[in-house]
C-alpha cells in the first residue's frame, strides 16, 4: 500500500500522455455503468424501497379468486363481510378500483377531475391522515348523509391557492355541493391518481350487489397476526359466503398478499429483462476495453520488461496496470452517474410505473454505493487480464535486440476469446429485441374491429341537474345533431364507454333457453349503452340485423345488439335475431333483452387479447350522466376540437369536455408498454452490436499491426492483394462465425424467458435468428473490412525498411 501514491500518480501521468485512448475506454464504460445504475436506481425504487405509508409491511391487498384463479375486485357487499368478521385486521378498507371523472363546477370554468370513493377505514388504513382538516366521519357514511369530500394537495394547490379556509367551503360535484372537510398531503398516492374522495356509502353508489366486483380492499394487519393466520381467517368466512349464497359466491374466495409484494409483481418481468440486457452491454464493454488494454499492453512489452529488469516484480507490475484499470474504472463511474442522471429521466418517461405513482427517483445512497461497487467490479472485469499478461513480461527474451513482440500466443487467443464472447452476447440481445419488434409489428398489424383513423373521441358527464332521463336524452341527440351539423363532420356517435380508450365494464349474461346452473357459472360480456349512428361512426361492421333506433325506448321492448364472439358463445350456429338473452343488472332476476342486430368483434381493450363478448343496449333505454363522443372527420380531426368545444359550451357552458384525442393517438397509448420494452431492449443491443464490431476492429487492427512485417514479406514474393485480404477476412469473420454459432445457443435457451411479451411470434422464430445472424455477418464483414483494406495497402519495400 506504500506505493499506492506513487502509482496513482503514475496511472494519472501515462493516461494523460495517451487521452485518445483514456477518453474512449471511459466513454465506452461510462455508458455500461450509466445505464446500470439509472436501471437499478428504478428497480431499487420498485422492488427494494418501502412504500411511502407507515409500516407498510403489514399492508395487504385482498383479491377476489374464482376457483382459485385471482382476479382483481371484490364486491362491497363481500368486502362488508370480510371487514366484519374477520378479527386478523387492525382494519380492512375499501376504494373504488378505478378512478372515474367528475365535473366540478364553480370555478372560473368547469372541470372534470378524477374521483373516487373511499370507505371511512381507507386513510387510517394506509396510515396517513388529511394535511388540513379530518378524515370521513362514521355518519357522514350512512345514506342521505350531507355530502362530504377531501381533496388532493395539487388540487388544493390549483384551485384554492393553498388557502387554509378551503376546508369547510364548498365544492360543485357532478351538480351536488359538498363539504369540503380535509386535504391530503403532498405525493398522496394509491394506484390511481384522484382529486376528490368521497365517503363509501351501503346503499350507494356501486353497493348493494354481491355480483359486481368493483372494489380494491386494502387491509392492515392487526399487531402480533401473520399474513398466513390472515389468510386462513379469511377462507372460513369465503367458505360461509360461498354456502350462504351460491348464486355470487360459488367457488369465491379471496386472497391476501402483502400490498408491496402484489405491485412488485406487476412490474418485475418488465425490470428484470431490461436489468439483464442492461448487464450483458457492461459485459460486453468490458470485453471492449479488455481487449484494448491487451493490446496495449502487448505495445508496452518494452516499458514492462525494462522496468522487471530494473528489478520490479510481476505483482508489482500487476499492481501498477491495476491501479490504472481502476483509475479508468472510477472516473467511467463518475461519468457514468452523470449520464445515469439523465438518463433516468429519460427512462421514467418511457417506464410506466402508473400504480407506485413514481415521478422521479434520484440517486440514493445504495444506488451510489451501487455505482461504486460497480465501477470496482468493473475494473476488476477488464484489468485482471491485461494486467496478468504485461506482468509476465520476460526481459531476457523482449530486450533483445531485433526482437519483434507479438503479445504471445496466449494473449491473442484471450483476445479473440473477449470478441467472441462479445458476438455472442449481442446476438443474445439482438435476437430477443428482433423478437419483440417483430411481436410489436404483428400487433399493430391487428384489426381493432373500427377505423381508428379521423376519429376524434372526448368523454363529457352531465351534472345533477339532468336528474330526469328524458333530460338526459335530449341532452346527448341535441348535442350530436349540433356537432353532426358541424363542417368538416361525416359521422358522431355516443357510448357509454369507448374501446381501447376506456375501462372495463362487464356483466353476467346467458341464454334463458340454456340457462347455467346458478349465476355464478354464466359468463361476463362488455356491455355499452350507445345511441343510434354510433357503429356509422367508428365503421364497426353491422353484420345483420338492425342498429338501435329512436323508438327503443323506455316504452319499447329492450333491445340488444351483440357481437361475433357471443354470437356464437350463445347460439352456435343459430341465427340470434330475435333471441332473448338474460342479463344480469343485480335484480332478484335477470332483465331479458331481444337481440336485433349482430356486429363485428372489437377489441375493447387490448389488441393483444381476443375480442371477448360485446353487447349494446340503446341509451334510450337505459340514460346514463356520462357518455364518450366519436366523431369521424373528413380530414384531420385534431382542428375541430374547439368547434366541438364551442358546441359543448353553447348548449351548457358548465359540462367540460374531458380526454379529448384521436383514436389513434389512444390505439397508440395502449401500445406503449410493449413499446418501451421493444425500444429500451432495441437500443442496447444496438449499442451492444457497435461495442462488439468496435471491439472486433480493434482485434483485427492490432492483428495487422502486429503483423506488418509478414505481410510485408507475403507482398514482397508474390502474394495477392486479394489473398492477403482472405488472410485478415478469414480471421475476422472466423471469429464472428463462432460468436454467431455460440450466441444462438445461447439465445435459443434465453428467449423462453420472453414468452410472455410476445404476441404472434414464438420464441425459436426462424426469421427472426436468420436476419440476426444476416445483420451481424454484414457488420461484422464491415468491421473486417477496414484492417484488411490497411493490409492490402502496404508498400512491401517500405515494411520491410522500417524493419
């Protein structure tokens, strides 16, 4: 350790007489490094970091299970009994499992926030109380109850200034005035972003019906209980729900798992394949700079052997090479951090991290003790090698006179050995990011079941004011003649809900005729309320039948329209004109509707999945306060927004349009996620395929560096340009022929792992392997290319005088 100044001043002073060759191998690694910790930094954030409530261990989330089979909800009327009767919990709460917009009037104009409900135990069960003012009250939860509601910071922060007497003044929801009574702390967060909560009422809205599943429960464990001594509480009342009532709870359960744990969950595949492509670019970057530092080494031949024979031992030798890998190693790790920091920006830009409510990270203290270690790792990685073979330097035999050092043959199978492993790696990851673009292609390939083009969507609630449906009705047909009327317009429709840009809404449906044997068995369908031009407007094929009309109204027979899919589900090969089909609205029984019309399939919500079953009632029939316009434009539809906003604002300037967009713009949306995964992953094999061509251009020109002399002598009797150039071309694309036939291997056992992700395509895809392996041979050729054109281009006679 004594000379451990002496060789950092050393380290410093050589680095400084070669910055070309300094500034690349910190560049080179910095970019491995940066991407690393910025990659972990997010990973640490997700799966490593408490969430931000108090004692968040013991926060479980509970999860309906049929048969076993979790899915999400759970039905107030369950959550009711579970809270109840269970003893394991401090206390179990409830919220709606999505957040719905509202309009809020009052302002200087209206708006449409997110809102939700929330029970009374939901705050004290995440253990954070209101910045300003209290939590709900036990009788502000009973029906007819005055209307209460807490507020978010931002929104406190927006809309009153950040002004204490906004508790207690009154807010306009949906047409009903409400109290304000407390205001969350800044970063509130719970899977979705909301603005208002409103207290959780039996009997109200989205109670009553063991049927509907339309709650998230959240539950916090009592002192000294296990999540284990939770469960087992909870399946012996599942099993009593399921005897007392078999029509909802047959076969139902409920699972619990540790909150932190469920969200984990959500995310890891998606980290885990980025932190593994991540690490496999450091790796090849240090087989980059590791076959650099070779070959430099093999250029100090001469300065080693002087210094052992002054008396410098190999381990001292081998210490100072060290130190100046570990010199490069921490300032990479410097640079790096600073491309780490904005580079992590970048990521949370494309990385939807939407239920943890991250917005952005910085750099902890195990994300830098991470880099420190990382950047030591590193240098350990890529300077034991080199440092190994300069240190064995002979003096006897390289001080020599006329002796011409080629680095050994030892040292010129590691470096060979670093670029297949280089070639082999990047084929690794070239081949999984060719898998999911072409996965993300077949995807944008499929048909949604509408034309997404010159389609303008917005959604729009009406307040309390249009209590009458009648109201309701002439409200939607005025406002859709008025925008028909619009230039520019070709077609409008309404629906309750959209595809693709809208949430799930499901009900249990069947055929009477072929009844289940309790309703727990039937299957859910999509079901959407619509008035007459709807299918018109976003060119959803009418196969047969009729559209709803006018006269389907509250004095007409329920009509419905249903898709392929149930089609065929219920009737066969029938034709479904004029069946009945049962369906389940939560009464002691089912609403029976005469199907009028069959449509195409859609995707309501993914184009991954299949078209489930759809069903379309008329909105005159059934009028709701919210409903999403389409309309179709003749050119770009992205000008008529403030026309229809004007509309809008004409007929009741106190209903805001909200989430206005083109369809494609919201087909776009839904596929970001597989996006980002395909882009992040395209980009470091990218940067992976540029390392492993730079690192094998460096080989080959150190080859024909270190061999001028006999090729100069090849030249000089006779030899060929064209054989010389077979020579540097033989070895260069020999060495990509074994990191092509070992990543392959390689590839063929690691893209099972990414089954998941992909859509159409299977993991072993032909085209896929071949058009790598195509790209990389072309690279490599190109690489090969440059040396062999220097080899072919030596004057013989000059070689052979400079010898």
């Amino acid at each position: 350790m004594s000379n451990f100044p002496q060789d950092i001043k050393y380290a410093a002073r050589t680095l400084r007489k070669n910055p070309g060759f300094a500034a690349v191998v910190v560049i080179i690694l910095a970019v491995g490094i940066g991407a690393n910790v910025a990659m972990f930094s997010i990973t640490d954030a997700v799966m490593f970091r408490s969430l931000p409530y108090p004692d968040s261990d013991n926060l479980l989330l509970g999860r309906t299970t049929y048969n076993g089979e979790p899915a999400w909800n759970v039905s107030s009327e369950d959550y009711y009994d579970y809270r109840d009767q269970v003893q394991a919990f401090e206390s179990l709460a409830a919220t709606r499992s999505f957040s719905h917009p509202v309009t809020v009037t009052g302002g200087e104009e209206p708006e449409r926030l997110p809102w939700n409900l929330a029970s009374i135990d939901f705050f004290p069960t995440l253990g954070v109380a209101p910045q300003l003012g209290r939590n709900f009250t036990l009788e502000e939860t009973v029906l007819g109850a005055p209307d209460v509601a807490i507020i978010s910071h931002g929104y406190w922060q927006r809309r009153y200034g950040a002004a204490p007497d906004a508790v207690g003044s009154t807010i306009v929801i949906n047409g009903r005035p409400a109290t304000i009574v407390g205001v969350m702390p800044a970063g509130f967060f719970f899977l979705n972003e909301v603005d208002i909560w409103e207290p959780m009422r039996a009997g109200g809205e989205s109670t009553g019906y063991r049927q509907y599943h339309n709650w998230t429960v959240i539950g916090r464990l009592a002192p000294g209980m296990s999540l284990e001594q939770a469960q087992s509480q909870v399946d012996v009342v599942s099993a009593q729900l399921q005897e007392a009532y078999p029509e909802s709870n047959a076969n139902k359960g409920l699972r619990l798992r540790r909150y932190q744990d469920e969200l984990i969950e959500f995310y890891r595949p998606m980290l885990l394949m980025l932190l593994a492509a991540i690490a496999l670019v450091l790796l090849i970057a240090c087989g980059n700079v590791a076959g650099l530092l070779l070959a430099r080494a093999s250029s100090r031949t001469t300065e080693m052997s002087v210094r052992a024979a002054l008396g410098a031992s190999g381990s001292r030798l081998m210490q100072q090479l060290m130190t100046e890998s570990a010199l490069l190693a921490l300032l990479a790790g410097v640079v790096g951090i600073v491309f780490a920091i904005w580079l992590q920006g970048l990521m949370l830009q494309f990385i939807p991290l939407d239920y943890l409510g991250i917005s952005e990270i910085g750099l902890s203290g195990p994300v830098l003790l991470f880099a420190l270690t990382l950047s030591v790792a590193t240098a350990l990685v890529f300077g034991v090698a080199p440092a190994v073979s300069a240190a064995r330097a002979n003096p006897a035999e390289n001080l020599k006179s006329g002796v011409r050092t080629t680095g050994g043959g030892a040292t010129a199978r590691l470096r060979s050995g670093l670029v297949v492993l280089q070639v082999a790696l990047s084929v690794v990851l070239l081949v999984g990011a060719g898998l999911l673009l072409r996965s993300f292609v077949q995807l944008q390939g499929v048909d949604p079941g509408f034309n997404e083009s010159q389609l303008l969507a917005g959604r729009l609630g009406l307040s309390a004011d249009y209590s009458d449906g009648e109201a309701r009705v002439q409200f939607y047909t005025g406002l859709l003649d008025d925008i028909r009327a619009l230039p520019g317009v070709q077609a409008v429709g309404a629906t309750s809900l959209l595809p693709i840009k809208d949430s799930y809404s499901n009900i249990k449906a069947w055929d009477p005729e072929n009844p289940p044997p309790d309703r727990s068995a039937a299957l859910l369908a999509e079901h959407r309320r619509i008035l007459p031009g709807y299918f018109a407007a976003m060119e959803i094929p009418l196969l047969s039948g009729r559209d709803v009309q006018a006269t389907d109204d509250q004095d007409g027979e329920l009509v419905l329209i249903i898709n392929q899919a149930m089609a065929r589900g219920l009737f066969q090969q029938q034709d479904p004109i004029g069946k009945l089909v049962a369906v389940d609205w939560g009464m002691d029984e089912p609403a029976l509707l005469r199907v009028v019309g069959v449509v195409a399939d859609v995707h309501m919500h993914s184009l991954s999945s299949d078209p489930d079953w759809q069903m379309y009632y008329s909105y005159r029939q059934s009028p709701a306060y919210t409903m999403s316009l389409a309309i179709r434009t003749r050119g770009d539809p992205a000008p008529l927004t403030r026309s229809v906003r004007d509309v809008l604002r004409a007929r009741d300037p106190n209903i805001p349009l909200a989430d206005i967009a083109t369809m494609e713009d919201a087909l776009s949306s839904s596929l970001s996620g597989t996006r980002v995964i395909m882009l992040t992953l395209t980009l470091f094999a990218g940067v992976a395929l540029l390392l492993a061509a730079i690192g094998l251009y460096s080989v080959l020109a150190f080859y024909v560096a270190r061999r001028v002399h006999e090729i100069g002598i090849r030249l000089a009797l006779g030899a060929s340009a064209g054989r010389v150039l077979q020579l540097v071309l033989h070895r260069g694309l020999g060495l990509v022929a074994i990191g092509l036939v070992v990543g392959v291997l390689g590839a063929f056992g690691v893209t099972r792992f990414i089954q998941q992700q992909l859509f159409g395509v299977a993991p072993t895809d032909p085209v896929t392997f071949a058009g790598v392996c195509l790209l990389f041979a072309l690279v490599g050729a190109a690489a090969c290319m440059i040396p062999a054109w220097r080899a072919v281009r030596l004057d013989p006679v000059k070689t052979l005088q400079a010898e």
